[in-house]
C-alpha cells in the first residue's frame, strides 16, 4: 500500500451539557489518507483533556510529521514509527491504515456485541433500557452516597440490569474498603479504579477493573490485583496495543473489555471492532454519548 496523500482535518466544538459533569467542550482531529486506489481511509486523534496522557497540540505535531513518502511495509511498524507518549496520534494512523485494508478485502458479518451506557441516575438507566441497552455504568466518586442511592433505585425497578461503579480513583485508602463492600451488596460486575492504593483491598471479594491504572502503572502489578481491563484505544494508542494487552492479561485469567473516551464516530467504529475482537461476552463501553455531536466527521 502507498499513501499518496494525507490530510489533518480539525473537529469539535461546545458540549450542550459537560460530559460526566467535566468537560464543556471535546475537540479532536481526522487523518484522512488517500492511497494509489483512491480509496479513503480515516482516522481520528481526540485526547481527553486531563485524561490522556498526550493534548491535541502534541497529537496534531506527531500527524504533520510522519512521512507518507514509502510505500508502508505493515500497519504495526507505521504505528511505531509514532513517539509512544502520543497514543492518540497512534490510533488514528492505525484506524485510518485499518481502514484502508479493510477497503480492499470482503466484508465479513461482524460480531454482535452489547453496550454498557454510563448513567447517573434511575431516568438515564431506564432511558437506555428502552434503547436495549442492559449494562449500567455509574460514577461513584465524588458523591458517593447519592450514586450509591441511585444504583439501588436501578437495581429495585430493574432488577436483571448488569451494574457496574467506576470511582475514577476517588476514594480514599481508609473509606475504599467500606464502599467496595457496600457496591458488592448490590451484585455490582465490577468496581472500576476504587482508589489510588488497592493493597488496602486485597481478598475484598468484590471483582476489581483498571482503567488508569494501566497508563500509568506497570502492567504486571495491574493484573495481579485486576480482574477486568478496560481498554481505551484512544489513550492506549491503538487497538492493536489493546489486543496484545488483552491477550497476555488472558493468559493470567484476566478479562478485558473496550470503551470509549467520549471520543467521535471514527474512533468509537474502531472500538466497536476492537470490542468484536476480544472473545469475552461482557458488555463493552461502546455506547453513544454527547461528544459524537460535535466531532461528527
């Protein structure tokens, strides 16, 4: 495969209402490659502001800067070519090289798999119930009491929902303990990054899901105390770093799903792929949300 021409296109804008009650506004960019066939592929770079580990200064540097030149040899070695603390820019050459083989090959019937929607209260879960939607994820972190209250409003009026809590490393080392407990009453599936320290919840009983620990934490301490990876693409750099993750995490007895940053329609079609390659039969944060208005392509 050849590129023969490349474009770095800027999307985004203002949020009606901040997601997860944070961010205002989600900005990102399209790679778009052109290559000898004329085919299209497009790729996206869309850091979460105080989440990701790179900003969309560095990602839009590292896109301007690759060298389109050669003829590509594999899809993983123009990835590496991409400085590692840029995941972002990672993932959207790779989705938009994907994307570009996939043009050339037949399509295939793809996996089904099912969304978890992040809700904050008994309205949202029972909006996105009618949606089909069965798994509920909900932020526990900085009011926990209310968010505790409104999961067993979800678990009492519907009572076969999967729920999931994501403290987003909130809790403290002395109260973690306490309310891992009190999420595990309610059959919770797992409690996402309870707390900054996890030693303090050793032998807890309730299952435990890394999210940041995995950008920031060295891999094998990770697993040993995870038993849930939930793999972010965006901030990982790449659904190919997230399947080899997943795979040596397997070999451990360690589950994975996929999940979105609230990133665009380019980046959540390639985590919803991402999603239909992991073999585990959990749901996957792949539902809509709000960013998708404004960074369309």
């Amino acid at each position: 495969m050849r590129i023969v021409a490349h474009e770095i296109v800027a999307i985004g804008g203002a949020l009606a209402s901040p997601l997860a009650g944070r961010w205002a506004r989600r900005d990102g960019l399209l790679l778009r490659l052109t290559d000898e066939r004329g085919e299209v592929g497009i790729g996206e770079a869309s850091p979460l502001p105080d989440y990701s580990p790179d900003d969309l200064d560095g990602a839009r540097a590292a896109l301007a800067a690759l060298d389109w030149s050669r003829p590509l040899s594999t899809v993983r070695a123009a990835v590496a070519a991409i400085d590692a603390r840029q995941p972002a820019a990672r993932f959207a050459v790779e989705t938009a090289l994907l994307d570009l083989v996939a043009r050339r090959r037949p399509a295939k019937r793809a996996r089904e798999v099912a969304a978890c929607a992040l809700v904050g209260d008994l309205d949202g879960a029972r909006g996105a119930w009618a949606r089909g939607v069965r798994c509920f994820k909900v932020k526990v972190g900085l009011a926990f009491d209310r968010a505790f209250a409104e999961m067993q409003k979800i678990r009492c009026v519907l009572p076969d929902a999967t729920l999931r809590a994501d403290a987003n490393r909130a809790f403290s080392t002395g109260e973690a303990a306490e309310r891992v407990r009190a999420l595990g009453s309610l059959g919770v599936e797992y409690v996402e990054e309870p707390a900054a320290d996890w030693a303090a919840l050793d032998g807890i009983g309730v299952p435990l899901a890394a999210d940041e620990s995995l950008r920031d934490r060295d891999f094998s301490t990770v697993i040993a105390r995870a038993r849930v990876l939930v793999l972010k693409p965006m901030v990982l750099g790449g659904a190919l770093r997230c399947l080899d993750l997943a795979r040596v995490a397997a070999a451990r007895g360690v589950d994975a799903v996929a999940s979105h940053a609230f990133d665009g329609p380019v980046a959540l079609r390639a985590t919803v792929a991402l999603a239909r390659a992991l073999p585990t039969a959990r749901a996957h944060g792949i539902d809509r949300h709000a960013a998708l208005d404004v960074l369309g392509a």
